[in-house]
C-alpha cells in the first residue's frame, strides 16, 4: 500500500517559511499584495478565488478581488489589468481561467508585466524557466517538484512520464524535470491523447504526474510497482449518494493504483493545496525583488 503525500501538511510548512518573509518586508514598509480578478460566476474559480483571498489574509498580505460580468469587453479587462501594473501596493496579478469564451486569453496574459506575472504565464517567464533562469514558476508544477522535495524523491536520473501536455500542467513539470539542477536531471516522456500504446509509456514511469483531465484515466495496470503518482486532476462526478450530490476525483484509479504505488497524492488533499502556497511564494518573491527595485 502506498504512503499518502500529503500536500497539505507540505503547503502548511511552506507558509510558515513565507512568515519571516513577509515579515521583513512589512517592517521594510512593503506589505506583499495580490490581485485576483475574476470574471463571470463560475462555482470552482469562486472557489479557487475566495480560497487564496483567505490564505493571503492568514498570512498577513494584502488581497485584493475584482470581479467582473461575463459579459466585459476584452479592452475593459485589460484596462483593469493595467491598472494593476500601475498599483504600488500590488505585486502579483492573478486573472482566473478559465475566462469567458469571447475573450483572448494570452492578450490578457500579455497585458500582465511579467514582474507581477504570480502565475508563471508569461512568456518571459517561460523562457526563463525553460533556460533554467526562472523565479516566478508555474504554481502547480513547482508545488509538484517541492512535494518531491519534501518527501526525499529526487527525480534525477527516473524516468518520469507526465500524461498532459497543457501550458499550465504537462509542459511546464517536464520542462522543469527535465533541467539540469536540483530536484530535477530526470529522463521525462510527454505522453497524451494521441500517444500510441499509452499503457506501455506509463508502465516504464518511475514517477508517472498525470495531468489530462479525464476522471480516473489511469488504471492499475497501467503503472508497474513502486511507482511514486502524482495525481494532478480534479474531477467532479455525480454522486447520488454524497450530500453535494458529487464528489472529486482524480485522472487516476486510486484504490487501484495505490495498492501498486510507493506514493501517491490523493484528491483532494494532495496537489490542490500545494498551487496555492506557491501562488504565495511567487507573490512574495515578487514583492522582494519589486521592493528592491523601489
């Protein structure tokens, strides 16, 4: 049976390390901020949202939500992020997916100075990551590689499959694996929807990261023994029996694959957590390094 990797216990230790930061810079007379905005009523961005606005809150930064109609003009959401730019009392921005359909996404991801650019999505800092140079990284694939590091498995020299190929999951924990560093120096295999022989790929993972949106997808015999899983997915699935009428599960079997696994992050509890507190580390060091800047 595997041992759970608990993300919480591991986000909860993160923060406490935020503490003495965010400390030094108030007495500095910086109070590290962030910016969330949020368009339309989608139920888990609100969620996402009201859950960061509370972190920050805890750990004594300075949040600021924004919410806006679906309905807003591309031009008007810009202006919003503009400003933001503009605002010395916030460091991070933050404009939560998925946004409504008539809206360009990257536009808007273009809009945000990569200084405050808090969830790694710039194409600046994309490049810097890819060259092994980046301070603000993507939040889920960096919380990935510190639950690693918490747990003492060092990637280097495993072979590690990540199922995904997304801008914000798959792309970016391969690119960070694959670099030559700590917690890294892996042989990484991209598979996804047009992998031929799927099952073979994942059979051949050290440590396998699933990140391809689909409830349950990896089955136990899709992964050989000792295998450590990262379970990135967050599913809902009815439910009849759940008082919410749902409940959340991940892109991989669990009872399954933890009978086979030597670790496994479960859903919740595992990832979820861990994007958030680096959303706070990001947003901390960019306060840092903006502070410096003065």
């Amino acid at each position: 049976m595997a041992q759970i990797i608990e993300g919480r216990e591991v986000a909860k230790k993160i923060k406490r390390e935020l503490k003495p930061r965010i400390a030094a810079l108030k007495d500095a007379g910086t109070t590290p901020g962030l910016a969330t905005v949020l368009v339309g009523d989608d139920p888990a961005s609100e969620t996402y949202v009201n859950s960061k606005a509370r972190t920050c809150e805890k750990l004594g930064m300075y949040s600021q939500v924004i919410r806006r109609e679906a309905g807003i003009r591309q031009d008007e959401l810009e202006d919003i992020v503009r400003s933001l730019n503009e605002n010395p009392d916030i460091h991070g921005i933050l404009v939560q997916s998925p946004l409504p359909s008539h809206m360009d996404e990257l536009a808007v991801t273009l809009t945000i100075i990569p200084e405050k650019d808090v969830d790694g999505f710039h194409p600046y800092n994309v490049g810097m990551m890819l060259i092994g140079r980046g301070d603000l990284l993507p939040c889920t694939p960096y919380g990935i590689i510190k639950l690693l590091e918490y747990y003492g498995i060092d990637p280097s020299g495993k072979e590690v499959v990540v199922v995904g190929r997304s801008n914000i999951v798959g792309k970016p924990v391969a690119a960070l694996l694959m670099q030559k560093a700590k917690m890294a120096n892996a042989t990484v295999t991209v598979a996804h929807s047009r992998s031929h022989n799927l099952p073979e790929i994942t059979r051949r993972a050290d440590i396998l990261i699933a990140a391809i949106g689909k409830p349950e997808f990896i089955s136990g015999d899709m992964v050989k023994d000792g295998v450590v899983i990262i379970d990135v997915g967050v599913n809902r699935v009815d439910d009849p029996g759940s008082e919410k009428g749902y409940r959340l599960v991940g892109d991989v079997q669990f009872d399954q694959c933890s009978q086979r696994a030597s670790y496994i992050t479960p859903v919740p509890g595992g990832i979820g957590p861990m994007t958030i507190a680096m959303l706070m580390s990001n947003t901390v060091t960019a306060a840092e390094r903006l502070s410096r800047r003065g």
